[in-house]
C-alpha cells in the first residue's frame, strides 16, 4: 500500500451561510440537504484520525451556524489533531471567542476583502460585514488567539491591497492572500484579474515581505500564486513548489461527506467517493483513489505545460486554475514563470536584461499602469 501522510483536511462543515459573497467558490448561502449529522462528523473525525491526518480546517459557508460546531471541535482536539476554523467573522459574541480559547486552534482564519468598509460589504454581500468581522478579530486578538486574514482578490479589490496592509501590519496578524476564481455562481467572469494584474498580486507579496519583517506583517500567498518565478521568491509556505498536493497531503471533504482533492476544484466529475459509503480511511488508501494527482506522468500534461523544464517537479502548477482556465489538469497558464516569458520577454533574453529586471521588478515606476496602481502608498 502507498502511504501518503493527510497533512490537511479542509472540511466545508456545513454549506449554510448567513452572508451572499459574490466571490464564493461554492455559492454557499442554504445548507446542503444532505449534510452529515453529528455522528457522521464524529465518524468522520475517527476516520480522519485513523488515516493519519495531522489536521482539520473547519469552513462554510459558515461554520460556526452549525449548533454542534463546538462537540465536532472537541472531538478533533480530543483525537489530538490540530484545529483551524476559516470564519466571515460576522457572528459576533465573546462567548464564542471564549469557547475557541481552550481549543488551542492553530489558526482562526477571517476574510477581510477590503480596507474600505463599504467595498468589503459590497462584495460581502451585506451592511456591517465589515465592522462585525473586525470586531470579531479585536475580540479574537484579546484573547491571544492566532488569527490570519484572508483575502480573496478580484478586479474589486486589487486596489485595496495596500491600504489593507497599513490596517493589518504590527497587529499579529498572518495574512493570506489568493485570488478569485470563477467557480462560484455569483461572480461574474469579467472580475477576474487579468495577468498582470494576477502577477502584481505576487509582486505585491514581494515587495511586503521585502518591506517589512515577518514579525510586523506576515504574509503569504494561497497556491494558485507563484511557480518557478525568475523573479520572485515562492511566495506560498512551502519553501520549494513541488507541486499540487491535491490527493497527497491533503484532502476536501463537503458537508454531504463527498470527497476531493481540493475543494477548491469545486466539479462533482472529480469527487472520489463519500464517507458515508466507504469512509476516508479506505478512500485515502484505495490504489484507485486521485489518480489525476498522484498517478501524474509528463505525457498527461498540457499544451501550457508539456514543454516546461520544470514540469517534472511543478506537475502543471496549480490544478484548480489550470482546470478553470483550460478545462485540462497540469495545464497551469498562469504560473509566474510562463507570466514572466510573456511580460519580460527582451529582458530575459539578456543577462542585462536579467539584471535590471531584479533591480526594478519592485518598484512603482516599471512601467505598469496597475502595478503602479496596486504599489500606490509603498514606503
Ligand atoms: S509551465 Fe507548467 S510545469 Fe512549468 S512552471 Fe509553469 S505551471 Fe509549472
Ligand atoms: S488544486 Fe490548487 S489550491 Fe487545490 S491543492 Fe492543488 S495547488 Fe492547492
């Protein structure tokens, strides 16, 4: 039997929703019919345990709508497996902050999506998201609990970035950065970044990290950013890309027990099975289960990626944009290093070239309209 270590499992505990984000990957907003009931989620949870896996992140919808979030945490913290919960923040109450306390969560994750209270609103969806999140994570952070942020960027937002950064830096707080995808039904295609937008936000990454140390303003970018960039650092945690981990290290499951890689490849096509039938110990271990991810070989790759040097390592880059984008895994036409060939193409071609590229990539004048924009306040 193979044996791949579930360093993550990313579990949409409930669909249900009390807010209408027009960016929502799984347009949550009514509970799924058919979600797993309390013993379900228990079973789920001894399963997960006897699988291996290091760690659960609960999230929605809204996790905290569901009545038995708190007896479903207990039993992941009582297996001994780490907790993180990814919350819009909006449901308000100290009480809540104080229940999380002993849990020891390794991260409480809210979405913020802008520094001006009425953009996050208005792709939240509702008046007050924003002062109700923020008060939750005042309340969090008094309490000493490790709280990130998430943001999830789009046309709407780019230009917030780096007022959002002087609102989050010195606060202890990490942050993580992704961009929109166009899975969701509420969102309309035509906010999705374009490339250079999209590899601004990686450029932004850059330049903070640069700016500031780790300590005042932490920040990563999610996985659908970065890729053998010539330019930039990997900007996600990991300190070498070694591609999608879909399948490998960690797993999706939704609220009705259907299994994923990723959630974020939000397509019923690519659903392994359900824990109801044949639980996720069987599923991570059967031979057949992720083949697209752990059975990949060069030959499946696609056009985009096929004649990478570096597709024995990257796998085809991240494989929810690659399917969004060209319907194909390992296809990833927005990886930093193909964005680079296309945007630098004369630099690269020299070793001059190369030199002022690394010398002026980060700053405000290069050249680009909206990297200027986005770079608008750097110090
Ligand atoms: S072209 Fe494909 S394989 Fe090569 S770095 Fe980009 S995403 Fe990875
Ligand atoms: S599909 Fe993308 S987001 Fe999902 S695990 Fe793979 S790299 Fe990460």
């Amino acid at each position: 039997m193979e044996n791949y270590q579930l360093a993550c499992c990313v579990w949409e505990f409930t669909l249900a929703c009390n807010l209408n984000c027009i960016h929502c990957g799984s347009s949550a907003g009514k509970k799924r019919a058919d979600e797993l009931t309390t013993e379900e989620a228990f079973k789920l949870c001894e399963d997960l345990k006897k699988t291996g896996c290091l760690g659960v992140a609960l999230m929605g919808g809204e996790p905290f709508l569901r009545k038995d979030f708190w007896r479903v945490a207990q039993k992941i913290r009582g297996l001994g497996m780490e907790l993180s919960v990814i919350t819009n923040g909006t449901i308000v109450d100290e009480e809540i902050i104080k229940k999380l306390v002993p849990l020891s969560p390794r991260a409480v994750a809210v979405s913020i999506d802008a520094a001006a209270p009425e953009i996050h609103d208005h792709i939240r969806g509702r008046d007050g998201a924003f002062a109700d999140s923020w008060k939750f994570i005042e309340l969090a952070l008094k309490h000493n609990l490790p709280v990130s942020v998430i943001t999830t960027v789009h046309k709407l937002n780019i230009g917030e970035l780096a007022k959002m950064r002087d609102q989050l830096k010195g606060r202890k707080i990490a942050w993580q950065v992704q961009t929109a995808g166009s899975e969701g039904r509420r969102f309309s295609k035509d906010l999705l970044l374009d490339e250079e937008e999209f590899y601004s936000v990686g450029l932004f990454i850059e330049a903070t990290r640069r700016g500031y140390c780790t300590a005042e303003m932490p920040v990563i970018g999610a996985h659908d950013l970065g890729f053998n960039s010539r330019m930039l650092k990997n900007t996600s945690l990991q300190g070498k890309w070694e591609g999608c981990q879909a399948g490998i290290s960690v797993l999706g499951v939704r609220s009705n027990g259907d299994v994923l890689g990723c959630l974020s490849i939000n397509d019923d096509k690519y659903v392994e099975g359900n824990v109801r039938k044949a639980g996720v110990f069987e599923l991570w271990n059967s031979p057949s289960s992720f083949a697209w991810s752990r059975r990949f070989k060069p030959e499946q790759a696609g056009s985009n990626c096929a004649p990478c040097k570096y597709l024995d390592s990257c796998k085809g880059g991240c494989n929810e944009m690659s399917l969004m984008k060209t319907g194909h895994f390992h296809n990833d036409p927005r990886c930093f290093w193909k964005i680079e060939q296309r945007l630098f193409q004369k630099e690269l071609n020299s070793p001059l070239g190369r030199a002022m590229l690394k010398l002026r990539g980060f700053s405000v004048g290069y050249g680009f309209r909206k990297l200027a924009e986005i770079f608008r306040g750097e110090r």
